[in-house]
C-alpha cells in the first residue's frame, strides 16, 4: 500500500502551484495540474482534447478549476492497488456521475491514436454484450475493469477479420506485421518488431497466418513476465543456464497460460537472435538463456506500477525467505564473497576497539591475593594509563597482528555458519523462531572456536607480555613454539562457555533491533544499522563475561606464586574459593565497551560493503539490508514535490498504456506508431 502524503506538506505543494484564487480559495487551472505539476504533456505542443481529459479527471466538480480537496482526492486514487483501473475510468467517466455511458465510452476511444489506424468496429456484439442492445447500459466501475482488459483483445480479433477479406481464417505475414505494429506497439521490443516477418517466414511457415497463430503470438507477448518466472524456476534461478524447447515446455505445463504453440514461437524469436548475434553453433542458437528473455521483454525498463510491484514483492520475498534451490557454484560464491567482506569489516572493527580489549584483558588477568604487587591496575582507566606511561601509544596495539589474522576466519564463518542454520531451519510460512534464531547464531559461535581459538591464546600472551619488565621481548612466533599445537587449543571449553551464548544472544538480537529501527519501508540507515549492533552486542557481551575470566585466566601462562588451573571447572572452584563471586566478572564493562562498539562498527562496515559491492546470489538476507528504501514512492519520484501518491502519478499514466493500449495524441509516445500518429 502507498503511504499517503502528509495533508499540510500537499496543501503547501498545492499551493505553490495554484494561481486561480476564486472567493478566496486558491485553485489549480488544467494547465498548472497537467503541464507544470504532473508534467503530462509537453507545454510547447500539446493535444487540447487530451490535456482536457487528463485535468477533469481531477476536476471531479468539471468547473474547470482543480481545488485543493479534488488535488488530495486524486492523490488518494493513486496510492489505491488498483490506482491504474481508476484512473482509467475517471478519465472515461466525463461527467463525473460514477459510471460509464456508450457516448463517453466511444468518444474516448475514437480520440485514440490506435483508431485511428485500425477503426473499431461500435456495432460488435462486443459492444452489446456491455452497454445492451440499444446501447443504453451505463457500466459501473467494477464493469469497467473487465471491459478496458477484454477490450483490446476485442480490437485485436476485429483487426483480424478486417484483413482476412476472404473469410479463410488466415492473413497475410504484412497484414499481421501491420497490426502488430499499430494495435499490440506497445507489447513488443525494438527486436521482435524489426523482426516480425523474418520470424514468421522463418522455420517453414507459410506466408498465410492462421487465426491460432496470431493469437498466440499476441497471448506470448502478453505472457512474457511468466515466461521469465517458468524460466527461473526450470533452471532454479540461475540465470545464466541455457535450457532446451523440450525443457522449458516441460516446466510450462504447470501454467495453463502458455501453450506449446507459444512457446514454438518464442524459441523461434530466440533462435533468430542467437543467430543475428553472430552465434554460429546451432546447438548453440536452440537454447535459451534470461538474457534472451530479457531482449524480447516489452517491460525491460517500463516503470509501470503493477510491474514495480511485482519487483518489489519478489525482492522482498528474496531477502526474507531467500531460495532454497541454488546451484553449487552460486553457494561456494556467497561464501567467498561473505569471507571477503567479513574480513575488511572485522579487520575494521577489531582495530578501532583494540585498545579497550587489551585493557579488558589485562583487568581479567589481574589476581585478588595478598601477593605483594598483584593488583597492577585499579580500573579501566587507570589501566589505560599505565599502559601508555609504561609501554607507549602502540603497547595499546600490543597482539593486533594476530588479531586481525583471526578477525576473516571468525567473521566468516559466523556470518556464513549463522546464514546456513537461519536458512535450514526457515518454517515453510518464511518465519523464523526466536530458538531457530538463538540455535543458528550459538551454531556460529561454537564454529569459529575450532578455528580462532590459537590465534586467540597467542594474542592474550602478547597483551600481557608488557606487564613484566626487563623480560625479553615475546613474539607470535615464540608463543607457537612454547605452547606446540594442543597448547594453542588450552582455554577452548571457556571459549564454548563464551562465544556460544553470545551468538546465540548477539545475531537474534541484532535481526529484532534491526527491524525494530528499520523505517516504514524496511530500510535501515547507517545511523540505525551501527545503533542496532552495538545494542545487540552489550548484552552478548556481559552475560558470558564469567566464561571469558575461565578462558583468559587459563590461556594466560601464570607467572611465579600465581594460582594454577587444571581445566574449567578447577579454575571456576578456585577463582570462587580465592577472590569470590565479583571476580568471575571483571573486566565485564570493559568487555561490554570493547564488544559492543567493535561489534557495531563490524557489522556497520559489513552491511556497507555488501551495499557498495552488491552481489545478488538469490540467497537470503536479512531484513533491513536493502541497499536503500525499496518503497514504490522512492523508485517513481521524479518531480520533488511529487509528494505521497503523485510520485506514482507518471507511472500510472504510464500504465493504462502500456496495460491498456490507452494511447491518446501527444500523451508521452512510447512507440513509433503513436508517433506517427500525433
């Protein structure tokens, strides 16, 4: 549904562009509505009959003066689903009195360009069946819907039997090229209407068009949005696999829609491409591909509403649900892709914070005993300092190296392993349950423990290293040797205990705070992005903080007259046993500052880099990771003060063309023949 416009904000464009003041009262003349404001027409040389039409459709007091309440009604009709219907028959309508007489019906259609090329025959049964026998009958506006849809289907039988002067049911291949052309104009790309003839003197027709034929062809035009769709599903949405006639009329059969005959035709439009474009393999020129869908498309860069729509909801399913059927290739490529982009953004978010985290670890290590110059730091701050005074600026970057070699590894595979698990568990309805949630985000964290655990010991011995002075200086490479491979994995059941809940806390989280700041439209700014993942990261990061002391207190290689620890429960006994309860949460604020930022500027930098180098591999995604607002008003705007339902105003003008074949003189032509007739 379109959002309406704001009534004070409309009123202030309206009055901006009305001059008629009438007792007071401002209002619009036609021309300040149709060529100024909306932009219909071209002002230098426009139909007067059209321009007329197009203004009293507003106009519904027909003064000839469009006030404000007749500007926000019209603004009302076009934020309707079924905007292009009505605003077809108000513009029938001439009267204003709700329904459609035979006079106002026909002198609409005689004013359009396609009457004029091929006349339309108001004594048909056609015509009867709707306004009656003597053409009395005023249709209403659900009537209305079914008899501008029928219509042009209508035309396009009489044109038929106006050319086939012999009553053999068939025509010529130029009579059939020239209705084309004049009657369905609209319904064929600069391909198909180079190459009407060429088509259908290709591959052993006859110069004679049958009635069946004919009609086929104009049903595919119609059908060639679903054509895309049986496509997509045959080949299960990769778009670059060729598919065979056998193989697309195979999947056509669930859609009663498309015929053999079609598709006949249009693998014999496909066939002619490949072979313009040079292809020289006949094998080659058989298949089919999107691409060669997308030539033949009539829509391809059309902005009609119901086309739009259609996007958008598509779209919109993807990144909800996203498709479950996906080539290998496509699956190993997103993971690539996420490892790359998780990489730059957890690199980025890990230096950013580092220095906290070194404090944080620092406060962890620190024991509460009656040992002569234990207690090294008294908080946070005072922490930072010393630090600095002691060991300098970069002894803040103390173990950022190996750091930041962790940060791809852990930031892939928590974004992949939590995608994986959120996509396997889907309900069939789309929905996913918070446990499904919690279970994919602990799956994520309990996978990169496998991976970062090392790297994560061999930093935490760097960080402390600088507590003791005139030792000799402790490298990466020297913390390998020392602790050999089953040492690089000591602390790993603590790092269970911790990274497990925090996904399992941290990715739910971070999804509802998403949704919950995305706008109206589902789209989340940068400001509700960084928000949302620094809020879903403190209390990710407090709650395990106990598992995170365990972890540091055994991965820290405990100096002379320290306490020593067997494994998790034995340090948990007697981390409780020597400096009680409130010990298991040091360094939890400073864990708290350190993940929640660095937490937030990560999945910041993420969502950024999959917006800047956006790579559609038809998997899911979460909501709120639209590049921008996919809302309809945001696609359509063209004017600024297209405000509400006017920026869809150009769109279903636009539509009951393209949908209908409405085409009046001097109204925006899209085609060569309603060129030629204005």
């Amino acid at each position: 549904m379109i959002k309406r416009a704001d009534s004070e904000e409309l009123r202030h464009v309206f009055e901006k562009y009305a001059s008629q003041v009438v007792q007071g009262e401002k209002y619009m003349s036609y021309s300040e509505f149709v060529l100024n404001y909306l932009q219909l027409l071209d002002a230098d040389k426009y139909d007067e009959y059209t321009h007329k039409v197009f203004a009293s459709c507003v106009d519904t007091s027909r003064d000839g003066l469009i006030s404000f309440s007749e500007f926000q009604g019209f603004e009302a009709l076009l934020c309707a689903p079924d905007a292009m219907y009505a605003l077809a028959f108000q513009i029938f309508d001439r009267n204003g009195n709700g329904y459609i007489t035979y006079d106002e019906f026909q002198d609409i259609i005689k004013h359009t360009t396609l009457h004029q090329f091929i006349p339309f025959d108001f004594e048909s049964e056609f015509i009867k069946l709707h306004f009656g026998k003597d053409k009395s009958r005023k249709v209403t506006y659900t009537d209305f819907t079914q008899l501008i849809h029928d219509f042009h289907e209508e035309h396009a039988w009489q044109a038929f039997r106006r050319r086939d002067k012999n009553n053999c049911g068939y025509i010529s291949a130029k009579d059939f090229e020239e209705i084309l052309l004049c009657l369905k104009s609209y319904l064929l790309s600069p391909f198909v209407k180079e190459n009407i003839v060429s088509v259908i003197l290709g591959e052993g027709y006859q110069r004679q068009i049958s009635y069946a034929y004919y009609t086929a062809f104009i049903s595919l035009l119609n059908n060639m949005e679903l054509c895309k769709r049986i496509y997509l599903s045959a080949t299960r949405r990769d778009e670059t696999q060729p598919l065979s006639k056998e193989e697309f009329l195979y999947q056509s059969q669930e859609f009663s829609q498309i015929t053999p005959l079609e598709v006949d035709i249009l693998y014999q439009l496909v066939y002619l491409q490949n072979q313009q474009s040079g292809i020289t393999d006949k094998f080659a020129r058989s298949q089919m591909t999107f691409s060669d869908l997308s030539k033949l498309s009539p829509m391809e860069d059309r902005e009609t509403p119901f086309k739009i729509q259609l996007q958008i909801a598509e779209q919109k399913l993807r990144l909800e649900q996203g498709q479950t059927k996906r080539t290998v290739f496509l699956q190993a490529a997103e993971s690539a892709y996420r490892f790359a982009l998780g990489a730059l953004a957890g690199a980025t978010g890990a230096t950013a914070v580092y220095p906290i985290d070194l404090v944080k670890t620092r406060l962890q290590n620190q024991r509460s005993t009656s040992f002569v110059g234990e207690l090294m730091y008294k908080n946070s701050f005072d922490c930072f300092r010393k630090v600095i005074r002691h060991e300098g600026v970069l002894g803040l970057y103390r173990g950022l190296a190996p750091q930041l070699v962790g940060v791809a590894p852990e930031k892939a595979i928590k974004l992949t392993m939590n995608d994986l698990m959120r996509d396997k568990l889907l309900q069939k309805d789309g929905t996913l349950p918070l446990w499904a949630e919690m279970v994919a985000g602990g799956t994520a964290g309990a996978s990169q423990v496998v991976f970062t655990n090392p790297l994560e010991i061999v930093k935490i011995r760097l960080q402390v290293a600088g507590e003791i002075v005139g030792k000799a200086r402790v490298s990466a490479i020297s913390v390998i040797k020392e602790l050999g491979f089953f040492g690089l994995y000591k602390g790993s059941k603590a790092c269970f205990l911790r990274d497990i809940p925090f996904s399992a806390i941290y990715f739910p989280a971070y999804a509802h705070n998403k949704k919950y700041f995305a706008d109206e439209n589902g789209y989340n700014s940068p400001g509700s992005l960084l928000l949302s993942a620094t809020l879903a990261g403190m209390p990710a990061a407090f709650f395990p903080t106990p598992a995170d002391v365990i972890k540091t207190r055994l991965q820290v290689q405990a100096r002379k007259g320290q306490t020593t620890y067997k494994g998790v429960i034995d340090c948990a006994r007697k981390i409780y046993a020597e400096e009680g309860m409130g010990a298991f949460w040091k360094g939890g604020p400073a864990r708290v500052f350190r993940s929640s930022p660095q937490f937030g500027v990560t999945l910041l930098t993420y969502e950024l880099l999959q917006r800047l180098f956006y790579v559609d591999f038809g998997g899911s995604r979460p909501e709120g990771s639209e590049a921008k607002s996919v809302h309809l008003q945001d696609v359509l705007s063209r004017n600024p003060d297209h405000i509400g339902g006017y920026r869809m105003a150009l769109a279903t003008f636009d539509g009951i063309e393209t949908k209908f074949g409405l085409m009046l003189p001097k109204f925006r032509p899209s085609t060569p023949s309603a060129e030629a007739a204005q």
